[in-house]
C-alpha cells in the first residue's frame, strides 16, 4: 500500500459525528488482509456503521439478514468485501436484482463500493449481510456480532441488535424485494 494512499486515508476526520447513530457497538479492529498491509489507525476510524439491525423471517428460520448504513468520512474510496459472524455457517453479501419481471437475491462477490466522504444505504429489497445456517435461533432484542472487512484491510466489528418489529421502507416485505 503507497504512502500516499495512507496518507489520504489518514486525513480523515477522527470525530466525524454521525446524525441518528443506533444504539449498534462497532469497535476497529486494525489486522490486514493478504496483500493490503496494515491499515493506519486514521484510515479505519472513518468507517462507521448507523442504524444497524438484523431479523429473520419466522422463528424457525435456517437464514436471516442485517441492514444499515455504512459510512466512509474517509478521502479514499473503498469497498465492503465480506462480512463475518459466528452466528451462521456462512455469511454473505447479498442483495437483490431483477430477472424478467421476478426479484431474486444474489451474492454480491465484487463486493459494495463505499464512496470517500459518502456512505451506502443497506437495506431490505437492496443490498444485505446474509446469514445462511443460523448456529441459533435470533429473537427480537438478542444481538449478532458481525465484522465488515474492508478491501483496504480495515475490519470494523459490530454489535447489531435483532429487531423483528421493524417493518421494510415502504411498508415492503423482505420477501418482495423492492429496491428503494
């Protein structure tokens, strides 16, 4: 990783105070990906998590999925490459598309590109974490830890609450995939 590209990363605002913040925990966690090196401490800290949630669809689901808004106050681009948890057997990137008139989901294998000094709204019908062979049954107000791993090497961990009341933008269900 150039100096120059730390050094942009590394002028992002430590403080950048984020409207409407959830009640989701994230901490930093500074470790590198192959062939990335380590990430400042300046360039992770302008990753932010909002209004994280995460449901399933019945009691019994074998699946279910988390939704927020990443934010990057950051003068880099970067992009979500994965996302990880113990709470399934395998944790995706997933998000919906539509294929002669019939919404289906998909993982998203590129990954989510976060804009610098933007952010990325991931949300029921769009763009999702997906959780596939529930380890445990997730019940309104339990809590799923999960860790977005950046393509820049940053990991941001976070505590996302299990909120089964919240109803889909629009008054859409998750199941109709409508993209907002």
């Amino acid at each position: 990783m150039s100096a120059r590209f730390l050094a942009a990363l590394g002028a992002a605002t430590l403080g950048a105070a984020l409207a409407g913040a959830s009640s989701a925990h994230e901490s930093h966690d500074h470790g590198t990906m192959p062939n990335m090196g380590v990430p400042s401490a300046e360039a992770c800290s302008g990753l932010h998590v909002q209004d994280a949630y995460a449901r399933v669809s019945s009691p019994m689901a074998q699946s279910g999925a988390a939704f927020m808004i990443l934010h990057n106050h950051g003068e880099t681009a970067d992009r979500l490459v994965a996302a990880r948890s113990d709470v399934a057997a395998r944790v995706e990137l997933h998000t919906h598309v539509e294929e002669d008139g019939v919404m289906r989901m998909i993982e998203v294998v590129e990954g989510i590109p976060l804009p610098a000094d933007g952010g990325h709204v991931m949300a029921r019908g769009g763009d999702h974490v997906m959780f596939l062979g529930l380890a445990r049954r997730l019940a309104d107000g339990d809590s799923v830890s999960v860790t977005l791993v950046y393509e820049s090497g940053c990991k941001v961990s976070v505590e996302i609450p299990v909120d089964l009341k919240r109803g889909a933008p629009g008054g859409h269900s998750h199941a109709h995939g409508h993209r907002h």
